[in-house]
C-alpha cells in the first residue's frame, strides 16, 4: 500500500543517521531522505490533488522558517528515533 506523510527533509541530517537509516529504515531504500515527520499517514495518494499541495505550498510558504537540535537517539523496535534537546 503506497502511503503519504507530511515531512520536513533535513539533508544536513544524511551524512549523519545515513548509515542507521540504511539498517532500520525501509523508507531509505525508497529514496526518503532524512526527515522529520509532521504527519502520517496524511491523504491516500488518489486524494493528493493539485488543490492540496497548491495549499499545503500555501500554508507552509507563510510559515517562518525554525532550528532544530537533537541531542540523543533512541530505538524502539524496527524505529530509530531522534529526540531533540
């Protein structure tokens, strides 16, 4: 089944969790860069219409930009997770 999510990518990030993202992360092997996730799931791909991401370009181009930091990492099972600090 072929999903959504509402992501914000952090390419800095790659060099970093590349290596983690590889062994636990079955989305790297899609492709999906390092991120944060926002939402998931988000809308099924058939209701993914020009429309929504006119809005979503929309809402989030009117949002400041932020900084993040994530000072440790965690694992649960199949998940690796950062948790800012």
């Amino acid at each position: 089944m072929i999903e959504s999510a509402l992501v914000v990518l952090i390419p800095e990030a790659e060099v970093l969790v590349k290596s983690f993202r590889d062994r636990y992360d079955p989305q790297a092997a899609l492709g999906v860069p390092a991120h944060v996730t926002v939402l998931y799931p988000f809308k099924s791909p058939k209701e993914l219409t020009a429309d929504v991401i006119q809005s979503l370009e929309e809402l989030f181009g009117e949002s400041p930009g932020f900084s993040a930091s994530f000072a440790e990492t965690r694992r649960f099972p199949g998940v690796l997770r950062h948790f800012g600090g």
